[in-house]
C-alpha cells in the first residue's frame, strides 16, 4: 500500500518504488505522469500494462487485412455455444501474436444469418481464394490453420452485419512472432 501521508517528492518515490508490486507498476507505466516512473518501465512492462487493462482492445469491425490479435480472454457465450466476440487484443505483427487476419468481406444479404453448414461453405471456399494471395500457399500446402469471425444473428439483423474476418494461427497453439503475408509457409 502506498501511504496517504504527505512527504517531499524524492521521499514518496522512494516509498512509492520501494512499495511497487508487479501489478502496481505496470498501472504506474501507463497511469503516471512523471517521466521518472515511466521511464522506469520496460517495454515489456508497459506491454504488459497495457495488456492486463485492456487498453489493447479494438472492436472487432476495425480488424483489416494484416491485423494481428490475440483470442480474447472472456468472450461471451450465445445459446449455441458460440463465443460472441465484439473486442479483440490488438498486437503488433512484429510481436507474439495469436492470430492474423488475411481476408475481410461482405457476405450476401439476406432475412436471417446463413444457417452454419452453408456459412462454412461459402466462408471457406472465399478464405482459402484470399489465403493463397496472402500467404504465398495454397492453404491446404500451409503449415497454418485458418478460421474466421461472422456475424451473429443479433448483429445481423440489429446491426445489419455482413462482415465475415478470415485469420490465420498456428494450429499447435504457439504464437505467431511475424506476419505470414508471403512466407509461403
């Protein structure tokens, strides 16, 4: 804890440094206003800070060609089971990263979500066009998997969603540490 009491500058840096837990310090890096705090904080640690306040979080409609996230920590969770992801952890592609996009478009519209045997179909047959222009590799050569995000029914109808996000992650569950655009991997 960091006392309320009032002491001269140097001495509340003092205590205040000698009282830093790990979580303290990365909220200091982000929240602090003098230059001595954050200039004590690595990039790992403000990384971190940002991280773990979820200052990294977009919506997902601002996900484009060549973003790169990691899976979200709590999604919510509709009546089928499926995870409804309105936010997702943005990252550098220079950085460990989970997942990148390599393809957005539009799907047809229509009354109701496409059920999901025929939004496989449809979304796969266009990711896998997009993922050869990507990666360099006919997907079924590539040592990556894909997936996508699509709307929900909520989305659908309240919000007139029709944006389907084709990303890329490695299957075994590492990071990714670079973009894949044309590695031919």
């Amino acid at each position: 804890m960091i006392s309320s009491k009032k002491t001269s500058k140097s001495s509340f840096l003092t205590q205040l440094i000698s009282s830093i837990t790990a979580k303290n310090i990365l909220i200091l890096c982000l929240a602090a206003s003098s230059s001595i705090v954050i200039t004590a904080c690595s990039e790992s640690q403000q990384d971190q800070a940002v991280e773990s306040l979820g200052l990294d979080e977009k919506d997902v409609f601002s996900l484009k060609v060549g973003s790169c996230f990691n899976e979200p920590k709590n999604p919510e969770v509709d009546e089928e089971q499926n995870d409804l992801i309105s936010d997702v952890p943005m990252r550098e592609c220079n950085k460990p990263h989970d997942n990148e996009v390599f393809h957005v478009f539009n799907l047809p519209d229509g009354p109701t979500v496409p059920s999901a045997d025929t939004l496989d179909e449809a979304v796969y047959a266009e990711c896998d066009k997009a993922y050869k222009t990507f990666v360099g590799i006919a997907y079924d050569d590539s040592t990556y998997n894909m997936t996508y995000l699509s709307p929900s029914n909520e989305t659908w109808t309240q919000k007139n969603d029709r944006e389907v996000v084709c990303y890329a992650y490695n299957e075994d569950g590492k990071q990714l540490t670079a973009s894949i655009k044309g590695t031919r991997a």
